[in-house]
C-alpha cells in the first residue's frame, strides 16, 4: 500500500528492533502463505490463514480497515499490480501471484511482499519474478549511509529496463515506523545521486513492482486494484530496511 505522509523519522537502536520483530511477524506468515500456493486454492484461503495467524502472534493487521481496505493481505494474480483483494478466485497452474502483507506488534509496523509462482509458469513470467527480486536486492545493496534516496530508485528501474520489462511509476516505497506509510517516498525510478541524503536511523519499505510490458496501470471498479493498462503480467517484491552503521539491515528477511 502506498500513501506517504509527515516528515522523516530517524529511529534508534531500540526502535529498530522493535520494527524487526513485527517484520518478522511479517516475513513467518508470508513464508506460510507462500508454501500453499498451488493450484486450486482460492485467494480468500490466503487471507483465512494471515486472519488465524496474526490472531496466534497477537499482532494487528496492517491492512484491514487502512483507509477503508477490508482484507488483512493484499493479493494480486498475474495482470494484477498491487492491492488486488481477496475472493472465491481459483489459482490456475501458469498464474503467478503477488503476497503482500503488513502487521502492527508493540506500537510498529512491519510490512513485505512476495511474487510466487503457481504450479508452472513461462519462462517470461519467470523471468520476471526474478528480475523483480535481483531489483529489490540491488536496491537494498545501494541503502547506506551517504548515498543518495534515488540511487535506490536508479537501481531498480535499471535491473528492469536492461532486459526490457518496464517499473510502474504510479505507486511508491515509503518510510515506515510507528506509521505504516511514513515519508521519504521511495519511486523505483530515478537518477543516481539525486534525492535527500540516506542517513542511519532511516527505515525504508522498498517495493519494485515491475511489468513484463507498459509501466502505465489502472485502477479497477473495486476502487483497489491496480492492473496493468496493456494487460501484461507484473510482479512485486518488498523489504522493510533500516539503515545502519553497518550497512543495510533487512527487517523483514527471516
């Protein structure tokens, strides 16, 4: 989900691990979604399971009820880009489907995507998984200290344009904190070196969502999901990373 509001927060040491036990929350429930994934499950199923096991942590939905949202998880098949919702859908053998989930546990938020394949895909559709994933990585590899907020943007929209697949521009990475959306926003398009400073204490929700075809989307009658304009497939993959003196620290990797 992508709203950004208010001013950058630095957060401490302390802050920092709070932030890393509500992502890992996020990251265990994720990996049990994304071990279901087959053929013949209906979305709905997923958002069933992210229900009992928020409820077993004793952690909060991120999503439900954020900014009217009525689901816990935000799952999005094939053409879908981001916020498609839970229902009866039927996953097919060839869909590829994206997983993303936010949590609250003590006062902050954690919140993480995934793209998975059901059953056999394409080759092109493998290709973009893992285009997307190299994406997330080399951004999260450029998160540090002195370097610039675009060097992130630069590095996703160069790992998907150099092999030809394009970044949606119409949705954005985020601070995150003690608020699900906080500012820097973070575009997955941009020049290296612009944009404010990175400094320790940033914590940044890194999301490349990229597209086999167009980078233009639309939004769908339900109000909430974004599908791709020329009906090509897209994938999505998101950390939440906080920057340390040590480098990039990611929170929601298990």
């Amino acid at each position: 989900m992508s709203f950004v509001d208010g001013t950058i927060i630095l957060k401490s040491k302390d802050e920092i691990e709070k932030l890393r036990k509500s992502n890992i929350i996020v990251a265990e429930i994720l990996e049990k979604i994304e071990s279901i994934v087959r053929p013949g499950i209906t979305t709905i199923d997923m958002e069933k399971i992210c229900e009992s096991e928020l409820k077993r942590r004793k952690a909060k939905s991120a999503f439900k009820n954020y900014r009217g949202y009525p689901y816990n998880l935000c799952v999005s098949v094939n053409d879908e880009v981001v916020h498609g919702m839970p229902s009866k859908r039927i996953l097919k053998d060839g869909d590829i489907v994206s997983l993303d989930f936010g949590a609250l546990y003590d006062g902050f938020y954690g919140d993480a995507a995934v793209t998975v394949p059901v059953g056999n895909i394409s080759n092109k559709a493998t290709k973009l998984i893992e285009t997307t994933r190299t994406a997330l990585e080399r951004a999260i590899d450029v998160t540090r200290t002195g370097n610039r907020l675009q060097d992130i943007s630069a590095a996703v929209q160069s790992t998907a344009e150099d092999v030809g697949f394009s970044v949606v521009r119409a949705f954005v990475g985020h601070g995150i904190g003690r608020n699900l959306h906080e500012s820097p926003q973070v575009p997955n398009f941009g020049m290296p070196g612009k944009g404010l400073r990175l400094k320790v204490g940033m914590v940044l929700a890194i999301e490349p969502m990229v597209n086999a075809g167009g980078s233009d989307v639309r939004i769908m009658d339900d109000g909430w999901t974004a599908v791709t304009k020329d009906g090509s497939l897209s994938a999505h993959f998101e950390h939440s990373v906080a920057i340390t003196s040590n480098g990039p620290y990611v929170l929601s990797r298990l």
